[in-house]
C-alpha cells in the first residue's frame, strides 16, 4: 500500500513539474506615469525632516509655494529620513511605481540611485540635486549659494573678536569645501588675520553630532560659529555660550534668535514652479540649474539687529555688486590664491572655471583643517 502510495504521488509532481515547465512566468505589472484623476503627482525624497528647521525645511517650504501656484491640478507627496545609499533606489523606484510624473531627490548621495532608476522609468521626469550625472529623463539642479556664503564671511569676519571662526562641516565633498573656501575668502577680504577651523561630522543630519561639534570649537576660543549643516543646533550652542553664529539653508535666526548674524539662504520654490510648468505643458528638457541672486535662487539671510550700521553698510554695498552683475562667483575664487599649506592654486589675475569651482577638493589659505 506505502509502494503504491508512494508512486502515484511521484507521479502526481512530475506532473505538476511538467505543467510547470510549460506555464510562463508572470510578468512584473508594468508602472504607470498617468496622472491620477487627472492631477500631476509630484514626488520629494528628503534626507531629513522639515522640522531641520534648515536644508529639508526650505525644500519642504519650496513645496508648498508649488502647491499654492497650482493649487488642485496637482498632488504632492514626500518621504522624510531617507539615508543615501542602496535604499533610496528602492524608495524613489517606489514613488514612479505609484505614478508619480515628477520626482526630485534631493541630496547629492541620491544621484546614483536616481540615474539608476531614472532608466527604468523613461517617462517619468526626475530632477537631482547638488549632482552633476543627467540623462534623458533627468536634471541636475543647485545654486551659486557660494555668493550669499562669501557675503555671510565678511559679517563674520568684521564682527570676530577672537579671530577664530568656527564651522561646523558635514561630508567631506567638493560641494561643502567649496562653500567653506567662499565663506573664508569672504572673512579674510575684511580680516586678513582671522582663522576659519573646519570640523566634519560625517553626517547630513545629525543635532546630537553637530551640536557637540560647535561646542567643540567653541572650547577652541571660537566666537562665532558658521556651519554647512542641516539644523539649528550650531546655532543654539553658540547662542548657550553668549557666541554668535552664521546659519545656513533658512533663515535661522527667526528659530534662535539674534544671535544668528545672518546666513545663506535657499529658496527651492522658485525653481520649483518653473520646471513642473515646463513638465506640464510639455517643454521639459533636460537641464543643469545652477541659479543666482538673479534667479532669486540663493540670498543672504536680513542681518541681525547686533549687525552694526558700519558693517551692514559694507556687506550690502557688495552683495549689491552681485545683483547688478558687476561681480559673479567666478570673482570670489580669483587669483592669486594659495591652498592652506600655502601652495599657489591661481595666479594673479586668472579666475577659476565653472569645473574647477565645481570640484574644488582642497581647502583655501585661511582654513584650519584637512578634506580627508
């Protein structure tokens, strides 16, 4: 009986292997690009929360003014937290499974991930930023926020009574040591005997790390802190220690206070509107943005009350300059210039390219710190 059991059961999954074999394989549902009754889906991936009260907050606030423009014939939706890496392809390949026609990542980790999605989905339009890889189907956007991080410089550097400036630095890419390199050349424009000391944290978004970041060149006997960072917290401790800070992505000192000098500012909504217009009535191409004061892209932060008449005076007198177009961010990062082990970069009299400024991976004369 077990024997025969036994055998009508073999025959019964060869069978079953053979059907099998013959049956094809399902196909994956394939992704729609259509807009959901009728609206253009637009998606955010944000590294961070808006509650940064920095970089995500004004992407967050960028959003929203896209919102207000097209009111209901669009949907926006948004994914906080999302780390660099492997797992952002996951998310963004989510977001143009669910129909989403538009989708803008947004940290420079997340360029890979979105060329790499972007070819799975050729009707769908992505939009990078800070990256410089585009495609068919993808655009690359910033800003020449290294013109408001010069003119922030200066206030710091006519305002340190130590002569040392602290700054507090995220990741170690040409994209921050470049903000840095303007900030200090804007300093040592009015202060050739003030100092900027970089410290990395090694992270985008993290209070706890930037936090004991400041306090740490604080304890140096900085008197002001500027930061390539994404919250609040630099600003909150120089504010603890009776110190004075330059913020960076909002304006900070609406959430701290006086304290806060100034900073350089984005506005992400001006771009925003544009570019889901052009994807709207059928005119997107792909793109590299990098907006200026011009553009209403990038601006200095209003200076704080503790700014003085003689120091405002100067600092407007030049962003001035950079409106009016007598002087671009090719001006900033002009010759002679040295790198801080004193070796000469830029002669007399040359300017650096669009590319050089772009990859610049070595710290000005006037940093107190490595890129590596």
């Amino acid at each position: 009986m077990k024997r025969s059991l036994w055998a009508a059961l073999a025959c019964l999954l060869a069978l079953a292997m053979v059907l099998g074999a013959c049956t094809p394989a399902a196909k994956p549902a394939e992704p729609t690009t259509a807009p959901a009754a009728g609206k253009f889906k637009v998606a955010f991936v944000y590294i961070g929360p808006p509650g940064d009260l920095g970089w995500t907050y004004e992407h967050d606030r960028g959003r929203k003014m896209l919102e207000q423009e097209f009111g209901d014939k669009i949907e926006t939706t948004t994914v906080e937290n999302v780390p660099e890496g492997p797992d952002a392809a996951r998310i963004i390949r989510d977001l143009a499974q669910k129909g989403n026609n538009m989708i803008f990542t947004t940290s420079f980790g997340y360029m890979d991930p979105t060329i790499e999605v972007a070819q799975e989905f050729p009707n769908v339009y992505f939009e990078h930023c800070s990256g410089y890889k585009q495609a068919d189907n993808v655009s690359t956007y910033f800003g020449q926020i290294e013109i408001p991080r010069y003119l922030s410089g200066m206030v710091a550097g006519l305002m340190t009574k130590s002569n040392i400036i602290g700054y507090v630095g995220a990741m170690q890419i040409p994209e921050v040591i470049r903000g840095c390199n303007a900030f200090t050349l804007g300093v040592k424009a009015v202060n050739p005997q003030a100092e900027v000391r970089m410290v990395w944290t090694n992270t985008w978004y993290d209070p706890v790390k930037e936090r004991e970041a400041a306090l740490g060149l604080l304890d140096q006997g900085a008197d002001i802190i500027a930061q390539h960072q994404d919250t609040t917290e630099p600003q909150k401790a120089a504010q603890e220690r009776g110190m004075l800070s330059i913020g960076y992505d909002s304006d900070m000192g609406q959430f701290v206070g006086d304290t806060v000098l100034t900073g350089p500012v984005w506005n992400w909504g001006t771009y925003y509107i544009q570019t889901v217009k052009a994807a709207m009535d059928g005119t997107w191409k792909p793109h590299d943005f990098w907006g200026g004061l011009k553009e209403d892209s990038v601006m200095l932060a209003p200076l704080s009350a503790k700014v003085p008449a003689d120091v405002k005076a100067k600092v407007e007198a030049e962003e001035a300059k950079f409106k009016s177009g007598e002087k671009t961010e090719f001006d900033i990062f002009a010759g002679p210039l040295k790198d801080n082990a004193s070796v000469e970069k830029l002669a007399a009299g040359q300017k650096m390219t669009q590319e050089e400024i772009v990859n610049m991976d070595w710290f000005v004369e006037g940093v107190k710190g490595s890129t590596k």
